[in-house]
C-alpha cells in the first residue's frame, strides 16, 4: 500500500487515535513518524543460518505464542546476522503481547522469568528449559523523549515500531516462517554496506544522543571504506554532539569499547574527535590524536584492548582520571590505563627483563599485570616481544610469609623488606633458587633483631 502526503497522515491518525490515549499532539507525532516514508518489502529466507536457530527452546517459544494467538517475529541483530549469512549469537524477539499479557501467559505455563528492569520499556526475559534466555519485547512508539530516555506506549503495529528504530540496518523483522519484513530499505543498505539512519539524522539523534555513538560502532561492523560517512549525517552529528554529555557514562564506554575494538577504530575515532566529540566523553579539549594514530598502526596485528588504543590518545595520569570520571571505568580498566601511561617508556636489558620485574613485584593481581604487560608491547608494536612475553608462564615464588613466620620473623617493615630481597635474588637466577636454597640465603644474612 502506498502513501501520499495526505492518505499518509489519516493513516497515521487512525494508528495514533487507535494506540494512544494522551499522546503528545497529533501534528507532532505525525511529523516524528513520516519522517521517512516506509515500503514494505518483503521475501522469504530458509539458510542454514536460519534453520540453525530453530533450538528446541525456540520451538517451544514459537508453540507458546500462536497457543495464545500473539505475534512474534526475530528482531534486531539476529535479523540482520542472518541477512549477512551469519550466525546469531542471541536472538531477541518482538511480539503484539503487552507485557502483562507475556507475564500471565508465562505465568500460567510454568516459564522462569528472570530480571524485571525493561518491563516498563516493554522487555520480559525468561529461560527455557533452564538452557536458553530470550529477551522478548512488545511493539512500541516513542511517544516522548528527553535525549536519554523515552516515554513509551505500547501498539500491535509492527510498521510504527520499526519507524523508531535508530538504523535502517535495525529495523526488520523476520518471522519464524522465514518471511522477512522491512520498512526503510534495511536489507538494501546491508547488501550496500551503509548505515543510514530511519528518517531525518537529526531528529532521531535527538530522540537519545547515545545513537551517535551506536553509528560509528555499526559503520565499523558493516562499512567497508574507512571514513565513507554521509554529510548529512555527519553534520547532524557535529550539530548533536554536545547531548552526548547528557548519557551516563557506563553507557557511552558500552559504545565506546565496541568501536575501539572493531573495524577502523583508528578512522572513526579521529573522525568523532574531528566532529567535536571528545569533551563530551571524557576525553581532553585536544587529544593526542598523532599518538592515537601510530599505536593504532602498530597494535592492529595484535587485537589491542579497547583501554590501550583509547589511552594513546591520554597524556598524564591526570588525564586518565578525568576520563574514568566520565566512561566510570571498571577498576581493571582504569588500572591498566594508568599502567600504561606510567609504564609504557620501560626499558631494560635483556628487554623482557623489566617485564619480568614489573610482573613479579606487582601490588596487582599477578596475572592482571602480566597482561598489561603485553598491552605495553602491543602499544609500542612490538611483535616478537609480545608473543614471548604473552607464552610465559608465571612461575610461583617458594617463599611465603608464613614460611618467614616460622623462622621467627615477625610482620612488619623487616619481613617485608627480606621478601624483597628474597624475591630479587629469585629473578635474577632465572627463578631457579628453590625454597631450600633461598632459606640457606637468608640464614647467611643479617636483618637484625627479628625474633
């Protein structure tokens, strides 16, 4: 069915007066929604991606809601993965049920459901057969939102639905049947490798500034040029960019780690920062993009971690400290940070000596700096050093604390300094002293009056 201007709006208006109560004005929201103009194009896919999927617990789930007669289609990733002839890693559905409908129908059949945060945005999650979770989401507009968050009705409208999604890229629906749907071009845009946003850039930006930061992470999964953005919505972007300080920053490092971590971090990255980005996650007024840029040449072999590509673009610690402020980094991510920024010059001879040294004294957890350790050398590019040092196995130090008890030290300053010591020896014999020949050591020594 096709629209013009004017059978498009009474179309709209019956959906609206039919789903919504108090919406905002009808004007309004029949601007919002024919920002792109939807045709529906439809075909039928039967993979062996697809027919992969159909577990037993995905079975069941397809049985439960024609029992009870809702609609229930794959959404999302799973949707475009199978488009790419991947696997789905998770599958996430939508469905016509509202909520309450999929918590009496769970309810009545004896199915575990598991954490109730997105039942207000429309989202049940419940575990099948104590093997399979499924997040399984009712239809919705947005009816009202602040940048961040939404205010949402629910609808049986899978058009509406797919007309708030933030990608093009995003916005179909497969049915269990194979019959995929698609309002906004999706599936043409996939097989192009272009993410392109349903509608007007600047409007769905403004809907939740995060959807700048979920263009770059999927430009960097489907594009296959580097830095081939389209200027309407890279002027968007650079108007909106300030809304990004509005995100909480577990959300934005949840986006910021998959784009460092994907295709052409190095691109996009000083592509957002050229966008004016950077104060407003965090990062200084000018980042150390000639840095940023060298280490992303270097690492790439090596698959670096989100922190130590992010970290080349810090000068001090300082720096460092502003940004977990912002992103609130785990304390691994922060502490590696601050490691590589104190530690990433190190020198020594032989090289992978001060590695060593740094490993073995370590106040960390052993193994947490043994990986910073490689992060370092991924940093620097340096291939040969970093699969040594990434092979070596940690080797146990014979001496404790409580072996040093029952010779009669006592805890404290001494017994710390006589592990040190003990502990120096050990590496530089190339961890070969044993137990019995580091207690004849200290024996020979003088640490005073310890018992």
């Amino acid at each position: 069915m096709k629209f013009n201007c004017f059978t498009k709006f009474f179309h709209v208006r019956k959906l609206f007066l039919t789903n919504f109560k108090q919406p905002r004005s009808l004007l309004q929201f029949f601007f919002l929604h024919s920002r792109s103009e939807p045709k529906l194009f439809t075909m039928k896919i039967d993979t062996p991606q697809f027919r992969s999927t159909f577990t037993p617990e995905v079975n069941a789930l397809s049985e439960l809601f024609q029992k009870y007669g809702y609609g229930l289609r794959m959404a999302g990733g799973a949707v475009r993965d199978l488009l790419m002839d991947k696997q789905p890693e998770d599958i996430d559905f939508a469905t016509t049920a509202t909520p309450d409908e999929m918590k009496k129908i769970f309810q009545e059949e004896g199915i575990r459901m598991l954490h109730r945060k997105g039942e207000a945005h429309g989202t049940v999650t419940i575990r099948l057969n104590d093997k399979q979770n499924f997040e399984i989401t009712t239809l919705r507009v947005d009816m009202t939102t602040d940048g961040r968050h939404a205010e949402v009705k629910f609808t049986t409208d899978w058009e509406l639905d797919a007309g708030r999604r933030d990608l093009t890229i995003n916005a179909m629906f497969l049915d269990l049947d194979g019959n995929l749907y698609d309002y906004f071009n999706g599936k043409e845009d996939l097989e192009n490798k272009r993410v392109r946003f349903v509608g007007d850039p600047d409007y769905r930006i403004q809907e939740d500034y995060l959807r700048i930061l979920r263009y770059f992470r999927f430009y960097g999964r489907i594009a296959v040029h580097p830095d081939n953005h389209d200027s309407q919505t890279l002027e968007a972007i650079k108007k909106n960019a300030e809304g990004l300080g509005k995100i909480s920053g577990e959300r934005l490092w949840m986006e910021l780690k998959k784009i460092l971590s994907g295709n052409f971090a190095k691109e996009i990255m000083l592509r957002m920062i050229d966008l004016g980005i950077a104060p407003f996650i965090g990062l200084p007024e000018s980042p150390n993009t000639v840095e940023y840029a060298d280490v992303c040449n270097r690492a790439q072999p090596m698959k670096p971690h989100p922190v130590t590509r992010l970290t080349a673009l810090l000068r001090t610690e300082e720096e460092v400290m502003a940004v977990h402020s912002r992103l609130k980094f785990s304390k691994y991510d922060r502490d590696l940070a601050l490691f590589l920024i104190t530690n990433k010059d190190v020198t020594g001879h032989p090289p992978l000596r001060p590695f060593i040294y740094l490993i073995m004294n370590s106040k960390n957890k052993v193994s947490d700096t043994h990986e910073w350790c490689c992060e370092i050398l991924k940093y620097r590019g340096d291939v040969c050093l970093f699969k040594e040092l990434s092979e070596w196995k940690i080797p146990k130090f014979p001496i404790s604390g409580h072996v040093l008890m029952e010779k009669g030290y006592k805890p404290g300053p001494k017994m710390t300094e006589i592990m040190t010591n003990l502990k120096t020896q050990w590496i530089e014999s190339n961890f070969k002293l044993t137990k019995t020949e580091l207690l004849d050591s200290l024996d020979k020594n003088i640490y005073g009056d310890h018992l």
